[in-house]
C-alpha cells in the first residue's frame, strides 16, 4: 500500500503533458481533439487523485513525502547547507486540497469544452488550463515553502493569461479584460513579495524550508491516539481481535466506512521500519490484520504499528520549520538546543546587525505569510482584482478562479496553523482582516446591479469568513468552508452563466422580430446588458430549473438550515464565540462581527433572488428568454444535491435530531478528524445551538427584511432605481455601496498615480531635467567657470590656462564631432562620474577616520 | 629577480583565453584571404574558435593553478566566467551574421573585434594580478568602444562609441590610479601578496591604509564604470540605444561578466581584510551596498517610463548590475564569501542566457534602418509570430524573477546570500525593486499578447536569429527548472585564498 504514493509525481506530470501538447500542437489538432486531450490530463489527476486518498486512508492517514528521481537535488549547495528537495507531501490537508482542486477543475474542463466552442484559441485556453491545474497542484503538494512559491508564482501567472483571455473582445470588453488581468497580476505581485520575505525569514531562522521532514511525526497527539487505540498500546499483549473494536481508533477517529483496507502491508512495513520501538508491537499484530482483512469493515482496524508518537528522538535540525519553530518557542531566556550538527540555536535569532527573539521572527514570517495570503485569497487590502478577474473575463476563468486559486492563502495559512498558533498578535490580524473583508465586500454586494460583480464580491466576504477563521483558531472551519463554499458558488456562477445566457437568447429573440436582417450580438451589445439584473425579472417561469438550484445555492450561501452553508458557517461562528467566551481571546470578539456580514450575505442573495427571479419581467429580453439546454442545466442539478448534501461531511457532536440521524451514515467530525492528522492545532469544536438559532434567526430576518423591500414586484421601480435609492433616507448607504466603497478610487489616488508620477519624475525632472539640465547649468557651467575666474585671476599661470585651454579645445573637439546631437552631454557624464568617485572615496574613507 | 622556467608558466591552464587572443590574429589573416565571394565564412571560423575555446575550458574545469609566473589563475571561477562569456560570444556572432548584412555593414574585422573583447573579459576572469585586471579590461573595452560605432555613416552609432570611449578611457584612468596607489601601499600587485601584506598595514595602523583604502575606491570606481552601476551608469541608455544591436546585447552581458569577475576577485581574494576597527566586514562593503540600492532603484524606476526597448533594456541592465553588486556586497562577509560569489556566476548565467535573448528579439523587429526598436512596435507580435513572442514574454517574465524561469533562479541565490551575509535592508531593497519591475516587463508582454493592432513581420528573424532565440530561451527554461546545472558547477568555487600563495 504504501507504494501507492509513490504516483504522486504523476499528478502533476499529467496536466503538464496536457499543457506541452494542447500548447505546441494545439492550433493543429481540431477542437474535440484539444478538450479531449485537456479533459482526459485533467480527469486522469483525479485518478491519481484517487489513489493518492485510498493510500492515506490505508495506511492509518499517516503522511508520505515522495520524492521524484529525477529532480532529487533539485536545489542544493551542500557546503552551506542549502538543500531543497523536490518533495511532494501527501498527507491528509494536502489530498484534501488535491481532491477539490482535480475535481472541480476537471468539472470546469467538461465545462469548458462546450462554452468555448468556436474560439479560435480554443486549445491554448486547455493548455492554461492545465497548467493553471498543474501549478495549482505543485502548490498544495510541495512539502516544502519554495515548492509552495513556485505554485503560488505559477498559479498567478496562469491567472493572468486566463483573465485576459478574452482581450480581444470589442466594445472594450477586451480592454477592461486585459486590465483586469494585469490588476490581478500586480496585486498578486505585492502578495507575492510577502511571501517571498516569509520564506527568506524563514530560511534564515531555521536553515530549511522543508515543512515537515519524512522521518517527522506531525501530530503526536493523533499518534499516540492512534497507537494506543489501534493496538493498546504498551499493553502490546491484546489479542488481536481486541483491536478490531470499534473504539480501536480512539475517540476522535472517523467512524470509518471508508476505513477498513488494506492495512496490512503498511503495518508490516512500519514494524520493520521500527526497531526501537518506544511502542512495542509484534508483526502478528499485522498478520491477524491480514486475517480480518476483507471480511468485513467493522473489522480489521487492527491499528498501525507506529515506531514514534512524538519527535522527541530527532535532533532539532532533523526538523521541518513548523517543529523547530515550536521547539525554539519553548525555551526560556538564555537556554539553548542543540542543533545536531555541533552547533546550538536558542530563543533569539541573529540578523546581523540586530537580533530578534523567536516570538518575534515568527510574528513577522506570519504577516509576511498574510500579506501574501491577502493578494491570492483577496482580501483587504489586495482584494480588488479579483471583482474585476470574475466579472469580466469569461465564465470558465471566473470559475477557476473562485473555486481553486483562491484557496490558496487560506490554504497555506491552515498549513502553517502551527506558526499562528504561536503568534497570537498576527492571528488577531488575520482576524480583524478576514472581519473587515467579510464584512465590507458583503455591503458592497448589497448595490451592485451585475449579477456576476454580486456573486464575486460575495466571493470576497465569505474568504473573509474563512480567514476570519483561521485567525481564530478555526482550521477545521475554514477548511470546511472552504469546500461547501466551492460546491455553492460554483452552482451560482453556473446558475448566474445560464440566467445570461438565457437572457442573451432573448434579446436576440426579440430583436429579430423587429428587424428580421440582422442578428448578431455585436451589432448590439453596446445599448443592452445581459449581466444587469435590471434587465431581468420574473426569470421564475421561464427558466424553473435555473431558478430551483438557483434558490438552493442562495439558500445555502446565506446559511439556512440544512443547506451546506449553515453547518460549516455555524461551525465557522461557533468557533469564534468558544474563542471569545470561553478562551476569552480578543480575536474571537472581532469574529463576532460575521454575525452581521451572515445577515448581509442573506440580505444580498435574496436581494438578487428578487431581482432576477420574482416579480414581472423588466425587459422584453426577460419576457423572451428561455430555460438552457440540459449540458448547462444538468451541472446545476448536481451541484444543487452536493449544497444540500456538502454540510453533512462534518456534522457536529451534540446536535441531536437536527442532522435526521445522517451522523450514523457520515460519521460525526469526519472532516474534522480527517484533516487532524495533518493540522496539528485543529481542534473538533462541540455544536451551539444558541449561535445556531442566533444566526438562523438573523439570516431569515434578513431575508424578510429583503423580501419587504424588494418582493412583490419593487424590486427595480419605474425609473430603473434600486428601492433603497429611491428612498432619500437609505440613498447614502446604498450610493456608498454601489460605488465600491471607493476602493478602486482610493487606490488610484493613493498608489498608481503617485507612482507614475514618482517614476516620471525620477525620468524627466531627476534624470533629464536635474542631472542634464539644471545640473548641468547651474552645478558644471557656472561651477566650471567660478574655478576658472578663481584659478585665472590670481594665480595667472601659464600651465592652469593651458590645462584649461586644453579641456576647452578637447570639449571643444568632442562636441564638434557630436553636436548634430546631444552636444556636449559626455562632459555631463564625465563630471557625474568625478563626483561619484569623490562620494565613494570619501564614504570609503569615513569609516577608516573614525576608527 | 628569476626569469621563470618555461614549465613555470605553466601555459597549459592559460590555454582556453590565449587561444582565442591569438586565434582572432589568425581570423583577421583569414578574412584578409578569402577571397571576397566567400567573406561569409569568417564568422563560421570565429563560431568554430569559440566552440574550441570552449571545449578547452571544459578540459581544463576545476583546476585551480597559477600560471605566467602568478599573474593568471585558472580555477573553477574563471572556468565559469569562461563559459559563460563564450556562450554570450557564440550567441553573439549568430545574431551578428545576417544583421550586419542587412544593414550594410558585413565586414570581417567585426569578429576579430568581438572574439578578443571576449579574450579580455576571460583574461580579466583570470587575473590574479592588477596589472592585468588593466591589460585585461583594456582588452575588453576596445574592441567594444570600436563595435559600437561599427554603423559607418549612422551618427547614432558613431555618437555612441566616441561617448563610449571617452568616458571608458576616463574610468580606466581611474582603475590605473587605484592599481597604483594599492602597490604604493603593499609594494606589489599580485593580489596574494597583497592579501598577505594587508594584515600587517591594518594593525599596525599605518598611514599606508588611506591609500590602500583609497586605492580600492579607485578600483570599485573603474570596474562599476564597466558595469554599469549608479552613480556611473549616465552613458548606458546613450551607448545602448546608438550602438548596433548585436553590439548593445554583446555589451550588456560580456562588459559584465568581466567587470563583475575582476571586481569579486580583486575584492574578495586581495581585500577581504581590509578593515577599520574591530569589524569583520571590509570598508568596501557599506559602499557596495549603497551603490547596489542605489543602482536597484534608479535602474528600475526609471526603467518604466522608457519607450524604446533598447534604452528600456539598457535600464534594466543597469538594475540588474545592482542584483549582482548584492552578492558582491554579501561576498565582503568572510563566512558568506563564497557562496555570495557562487550566487553573482549563476545570476550572471541566467542573465546572459535572458537578456541576449530579449535583445535576439529586440533585433528581429528592428528595421534595416535602426528604426523599429520602439516598445510600441511588440504591439500584436503574439499573432503575428507567435514563438518569438511567446519566448519574449518568457525571457520577460525571467528578468522579472518568475519561478521556473532563470532569472528567478539567480535572484533566489544572490538574495539567499544577501540574507545569509546579514545584509536583510539590501535584501528587502531587492526583492521590492524586483516587484517594480515588473511594471515595464509584463508593459512589453501586454503590448504583444493584449492590444490591437497588426503585429510586425519581424523580417530580422532569420534562421539564425531565430537559432540565437532557440539556444537563450532553452538556457533560459533549463536553468529555471534545474538550477541544480549551474549550482554543480559552481560547486567547487572559491574565492576566499583559493590559490596558495
């Protein structure tokens, strides 16, 4: 079993090849060809995929790092002790992340293969995907930070070619697309930047960048859970058939209908593994395993055999950066570790010229680390490209970006629980931060009229939720999130894609009628708007199974009982009211404020409902349009069963009959429990059934505040104005939301214009004007000619005038040659560099004359 | 004094830069010759007498001998800064061939010119003297300040290299005067020597150190001159933009490699003690630095609102000198010496391999009239030669520092040494120039891939331009995805009393 890792190079080798031949033979081969090659890169990752999942759960969730032959050393200067390998990690929160990003992207391929139908570049959009797929998957799997970098870097890339995709669309479409792109392209970069200094802290501080090492135990709590369930641990004596209890895996593990497999191999394996055991076990253990094996699932959880609990035994340069940062932040004033190599390390970090105290060192890799996670998983203040990124460019970008790149912050933030778990003051950041976003991309959600620009600033409040979580202590939560998230934005970005596209089919089916002749979109695009929900109305009827999924993604993002939004919100609010009554953390208090960016996103959603759905239709394009065809009508449907069905992956304890008794079929905590072997400081949070309620109660209050002001056919009055335009007293709060909340404007005046002013200055005025111009008048001439007078006058030499006369002659001589252009600019030059020879003697020589 | 035995010499390890210094005599007997239908042919004998040299230097590849009576060093250093220059030299020629011919101006001598340039940048890789750091840097400057006024009747061209040659003359003064002031204080230009006696001046607290101080002033001064680093940068954008393409792309690479491989070995081999007070870092260090954030800044900044690709290239070479003036900077630090010195070679190769291919492109769309060289005429080039642009944009996306590509390479390994040197304010410099410049790199990617407008036929992008593109582009990818090529060369370089005295 263990072998089964071993094909983890693949799934990133796959979409690779997809790329090289959708990229270099793409315009030759015709366009089934292309998707074909595209989906079955993509599809073929989430085998491997596959793999990957049933190795972990037969080999007792625990990690395996592969590493790939060929790049072995793929960075490494043995004599200063640089060595980063190419290593993949497969653990639980890796294939947990693997498995969202294959699946959903394989999902978009399909997608993808219909709506891009008749693109002329129709197989280099297959080839970005699968890079984009590739890198993405180079970033949750490297177990190392570089690795993570290199992701990071790729995915941001590929997220600029796709968002531009589309930049040569007319009417400016294509202009507004490719700006988006390189909005996106810049915030990523400042990100970017924050991530590349955490990585530099990080490699000074510890001298790796591996995130755990291969020999390293990652959550000795779940160990010795696991030894002791699995086979009784030191009372090694119990027969095993004790172990085959259904408590055999401790409390916490998973109720294991996946379980059973084939543990054996990987327990015989480990006993040979571990010949010291700290945790005597005897290979019969394994075969009576072997025995149970297949008989039945209930049976055989004979438990691993596991060498080392905890890490004690490794030298402390025998760890990955999450250990060693823990161990370092143990220590008290003045005590020091050994290394392992002769060297010690202790508790205050030397930079050089200062030292910092580890406390410290790790506060700063956090920030650092936020920063970077704010421009990938768009948050205040980088959030502003992604808006722009989903909007715009074509449906399928949109998507990939929603449900994959963006997880990446909060991904790495969760893969790095252990470093923010000791710097309370950056969790208290990431909280105000995942706060202030939540709420703020929530009220601008509320005044826009594009249905798409709702759904990504909806996208942006509820990253804010989940990295209000990890700010927290919330990892479960966030993860959860995360992935009920994806399941009903995704359905409502497909559902929002057939509603414009419904709409779009008839505008054209009502213009024809009025002028037979000509049909085509661009003859009109300019005057009518697909995206603007106050072309629509009363889509109801004429689209019903639009409009039913639709309700289940808007039900479940506002987090209605029993929708999938509910559990993993309510986990998300849960955990913060724990953290803020009971640990009596600061951080969980500034939580406390998505209770009311809750009751917004429920305001927004039934906003749009209203909108788009009720009513009567607004537009003759609304009168005409018509449900979809089945390919987009039929994802709707099974993403609409996962947002129904996507919350029970990790019901909490203590709920009762509200879960309809789905905890004996899911298992309570599954995720929960699951990813606990990878995130150390994931903790299984009980349920609270007054946040619960509280926030049931606020969702459903906001949706009949929504359903009083935009039901029964207000929802756009006659002159095309929001209600709450129209009335003077609500009119200020909603312009401030139509209008973004100036964000764009504020940076506008804050950062770029300044910044092409800086660099227009330093080329025109400091450049050219200054050092040509006024230096060159005022500094040189007039300089040149005070010494001359000075040198003249009084001392009337014959060698000085000479001297001069011969500088004069050699100027002369030079600008003659030159003087059709820049006449006399080498002299410039020439005086710059004296001056520049006295500054760098002069600075040379201070330290020697003060010393 | 004894006259050194002819086994003393020790010619065998000088072999790779002397036999093209004495090759290109040859090559200019052969262009004289041959008869004229078959001129061509004499760039093919200067691509042959680069491979040879090449091939001689991978013979003689980690090594690490004296030779010529001390004066000349053959270690792992020099044998990289060899191939490096070679590679720049044969990409070099296969851009020269069809551009001078284009453009009027297929004459033999031009590659005589270029292969003893590149014999003075590996003589100065070789120098373990001061005396022929000068010889050296002469040798290399020349036939550059001649290149680029190589467009006869273009007063561009001519304007460029009589600047070029006035303010280089100008800088050599200085590096001479530096030279001499540092025997002055030593009584000898061999750089061991000079190691060896600087321990003594700087305890005793002699007065000789000023000059040994101000000596090294001079040296960094003549040497940041070739470079191209603030505050000696101002001919640059003039030079760059006037010279002839294949030249300016020569230029930017070679004229660096052998600025950067004389100033490491001068200051890491010959002054890594020169200190004041009880500090551990040379005085030369804080200077370094400066002058690196100096150059990082104004190179990049100013870099953004150029709007012809060769000053903007120009630019950007000027900010990329100040990366590698990062790890000369690290290299003052005794315990990070050697790396900071490995991190400046694998730079300087994945900058050669980027830039020479960015400026392959430049030359493809210029017109025969020098005109064409504006960042508007990449408009549309992704539709109208989709490979050049996609390569483009990858050698774009090197230069900023993208993982898997070169560029990120090098920058990764000069900042971790930066680091590692303690120098985290200069690091933090890098890395957020790094970000400002991809403002006016991804500028030439949006003009290709994302405006409107017909693309250029980009009628320089002859077979063997396109050869030239092929070879930086694939050195470009490779290095990127296998850094660990250039880090196992670079394995046994060490500059820190490398050879016994």
């Amino acid at each position: 079993m263990q072998s089964l890792a071993l094909i983890a190079p693949l799934i990133i080798l796959l979409p690779s090849l997809g790329t090289i031949i959708n990229f270099f033979w793409g315009p030759k081969l015709n366009e089934r060809f292309s998707s074909l090659i595209g989906i079955t890169a993509s599809a073929s990752t989430f085998v491997v995929w596959l793999v990957l999942f049933s190795y972990l759960n037969g080999n007792y969730y625990q990690p395996a790092i592969v590493d790939l032959p060929i790049l072995d050393g793929w960075i490494r200067i043995p004599s200063v002790g640089l060595e980063i390998p190419w290593q993949q990690r497969i653990d639980t929160l890796s294939v947990t992340m693997m498995g969202f990003v294959t699946f959903v992207g394989t999902l978009i391929h399909i997608y993808a293969s219909g709506y891009m139908h008749g693109d002329p570049r129709y197989a280099r959009f297959f080839a970005y995907l699968n890079m984009f797929l590739a890198f993405m998957l180079i970033l949750v799997s490297g177990n190392n930070l570089l690795m993570l970098f290199v992701g990071w870097e790729g995915v941001g890339l590929c997220s600029y070619l796709l968002v531009g995709f589309w930049f040569d669309k007319k009417h400016g479409v294509g202009l507004k697309n490719s700006n988006a792109a390189r909005k996106a392209f810049v915030a990523n970069r400042i990100g970017d930047f924050g991530m590349l200094m955490a990585i530099f802290l990080a490699f000074w501080t510890f001298g790796t960048l591996d995130l755990y090492k291969p020999t390293e135990v990652t959550n000795p709590h779940m160990m010795e859970a696991l030894a002791s369930g699995g086979g009784h641990g030191e009372e090694g004596a119990a027969p095993a058939n004790g172990a085959a209890e259904e408590g055999g895996h401790g409390e916490e593990a998973p109720a294991g209908e996946e379980g059973a497999g084939d543990h054996t191999g990987s327990a015989a394996q480990l006993v040979s593994l571990a010949s010291d055991l700290p945790i005597d076990q005897e290979g019969d253990h394994g075969e009576a395993a072997a025995e149970d094996h297949g008989e039945s699932a209930s049976e055989g959880h004979a438990g691993p055999v596991i060498a080392y609990t905890d890490n004690t035994h490794l030298t402390f340069s025998q760890l990955g950066i999450f250990a060693q940062a823990e161990r370092l932040a143990q220590l008290g004033e003045g005590e020091t570790l050994e290394r392992g190599d002769g060297t010690t390390a202790g508790r205050m970090i030397n930079f050089g010229a200062f030292e910092l105290d580890i406390d410290t060192v790790i506060t700063l890799i956090t920030l650092f680390m936020l920063l970077g996670a704010t421009g990938k998983s768009a948050q205040i203040p980088l959030f502003v490209w992604l808006p722009d990124a989903m909007a715009g460019p074509t449906p399928v970008s949109a998507l990939i970006h929603a449900a994959t790149m963006v997880t990446a912050g909060v991904y790495m933030m969760v893969r790095a629980n252990s470093l923010f778990h000791l710097a309370e003051f950056s969790s208290l950041v990431v909280t105000i931060i995942g706060v202030l976003t939540a709420l703020s991309a929530g009220y601008v959600a509320m005044g826009q009229f594009d249905i798409k620009k709702v759904l990504a600033y909806s996208t942006v409040s509820q990253l804010g939720f989940m990295v209000a979580a990890v700010g927290v202590g919330a990892y479960g939560a966030a993860m959860f999130h995360m992935i009920t998230h994806a399941f009903f934005k995704a359905l409502l970005f497909l559902g929002s894609g057939s509603v414009i596209h419904g709409v779009e089919h008839g505008h054209h089916h009502a213009h024809e009628h009025k002028h037979d002749d000509h049909g085509h979109d661009e003859h009109h695009a300019e005057t009518f708007d697909p995206q603007d929900m106050r072309n629509m109305g009363g889509l109801r009827r004429k689209m019903p199974i639009t409009y039913a999924t639709y309700l289940i993604g808007t039900l479940a993002l506002a987090g209605l009982y029993p929708f999938a939004g509910f559990w993993s919100k309510d986990e998300i609010l849960a955990d913060s009211w724990v953290a803020a009554i009971q640990d009596g953390k600061f951080a969980g208090f500034v939580a406390l404020g998505l209770f009311v960016a809750a009751a917004l996103t429920a305001f927004y959603m039934w906003r749009q409902i209203e909108m788009v759905f009720h009513g009567s239709p607004r537009t003759e394009a609304a009168e005409q349009a018509s449900e979809s065809v089945w390919s987009m009508t039929v994802p709707l449907v099974i993403l609409a069963v996962l947002s129904l069905l996507g919350g029970f992956l990790n019901i909490p304890s203590g709920i009762g009959l509200f879960s309809f008794g789905l905890q004996g079929v899911f298992g309570e905590h599954t995720l929960s429990t699951w990813l606990e072997y990878s995130v150390v400081h994931l903790h299984v949070g009980a349920f609270q059934p007054l946040i619960a309620i509280v926030s049931l109660v606020l969702a459903v209050a906001a949706i009949i505040l929504a359903n009083r002001i935009y039901g029964s056919n207000k929802a756009i009055n006659s002159e095309g104005l929001d209600p709450l335009e129209a009335n003077p007293a609500s009119r200020p709060i909603f312009a401030l939301s139509n209008a973004r909340l100036y964000w764009d404007e504020i940076y506008g005046r804050l950062f770029i214009t300044p910044f092409n002013r800086t660099a227009a200055f330093l080329a025109n005025v400091v450049d050219m004007a200054f050092l040509h111009d006024y230096f060159h008048d005022s500094v040189i001439t007039k300089g040149f000619n005070g010494i001359g007078r000075l040198l003249s006058h009084p001392i009337d030499l014959g060698i000085i005038d000479g001297a001069v006369n011969g500088i004069g002659r050699l100027t002369r001589w030079i600008s003659g040659g030159l003087r059709r252009t820049q006449a006399g600019y080498v002299r410039v030059y020439a005086v710059a560099l004296l001056i520049g020879v006295v500054a760098v003697i002069v600075f040379m020589l201070l330290p020697v004359l003060q010393g | 004094m004894d006259i050194p035995s002819f086994a003393d010499l020790n010619l065998g390890v000088t072999l790779p830069a002397v036999f093209l210094a004495l090759g290109t005599t040859v090559l200019l007997l052969i262009d004289a010759f041959l008869p004229k239908e078959r001129r061509h042919l004499t760039a093919w004998f200067a691509l042959a007498g680069v491979l040879v040299s090449f091939v001689l230097t991978l013979f003689n590849f980690g090594s690490s001998e004296t030779a010529l009576a001390g004066m000349f060093v053959a270690d792992s250093f020099t044998g990289f800064m060899n191939l490096v220059a070679l590679t720049a030299a044969a990409i070099t020629i296969l851009l020269s061939i069809d551009y001078l011919k284009r453009t009027g101006n297929a004459r033999g001598e031009f590659y005589s010119l270029l292969l003893l340039s590149t014999a003075g940048a590996m003589f100065m890789a070789s120098a373990n003297d001061l005396i022929v750091v000068f010889v050296a840097l002469e040798l290399l400057s020349i036939p550059l300040y001649i290149m680029a006024a190589f467009r006869l009747n273009n007063a561009k061209s001519e304007e460029s290299g009589m600047k070029y040659f006035i303010l280089g003359a100008f800088s050599s003064a200085f590096l001479v005067y530096g030279s001499a002031l540092i025997y002055g204080a030593t009584g000898t230009t061999n750089l061991q020597e000079i190691l060896a006696s600087i321990g003594g001046i700087v305890e005793a607290g002699s007065s000789a150190i000023f000059y040994l101080v101000i000596g090294a002033a001079l040296i960094v001064v003549g040497l940041g001159f070739k470079v191209a680093v603030v505050p000696f940068h101002m001919w640059t954008p003039d030079v760059y933009e006037g010279a002839p393409t294949p030249v300016t792309a020569f230029m930017s690479v070679g004229a660096k490699i052998g600025g950067f491989a004389a100033l490491l070995r001068v200051l890491v081999t010959a002054l890594p003690f020169l200190v004041a007070g009880q500090t551990v870092e040379p005085v030369w260090q804080n200077t370094i630095m400066i002058v690196a954030a100096l150059t990082l800044i104004v190179g990049n900044f100013v870099a953004i609102s150029q709007s012809n690709i060769k000053r903007m290239l120009a630019y950007s070479s000027i900010a990329h000198a100040g990366y590698i003036m990062m790890a000369v900077a690290a290299a003052a630090n005794p315990f990070t010496a050697d790396f900071a010195a490995r991190s400046a070679l694998i730079y300087l190769l994945a900058y050669t391999f980027t830039n020479l291919g960015a400026f392959a492109i430049a030359l493809a769309i210029e017109k025969d009239d020098g005109s064409g060289t504006d960042i508007k005429d990449f408009v549309g080039l992704a539709r109208s030669k989709p490979v050049l642009a996609a390569a483009m944009a990858v050698f774009m996306f090197s230069l900023t520092g993208i993982p898997l590509t070169a560029g990120f390479t090098g920058k990764w390994f000069v900042f971790q040494a930066t680091m590692q040197a303690g120098l985290v304010p200069l690091a933090v410099i890098g890395v957020l120039t790094s970000v400002v410049s991809a403002f006016y790199y991804v500028r030439i990617i949006v003009n290709m891939y994302l405006s409107d407008g017909e693309g250029d036929e980009a009628a320089g992008a002859t077979p063997l331009v396109n050869w030239a593109v092929y070879i930086s582009f694939a050195g470009t990818l490779l290095l990127g995805v296998f850094p660990i090529l250039a880090t196992n060369l670079t394995e046994t370089v060490t500059l820190l009393a490398s050879v016994a005295p």
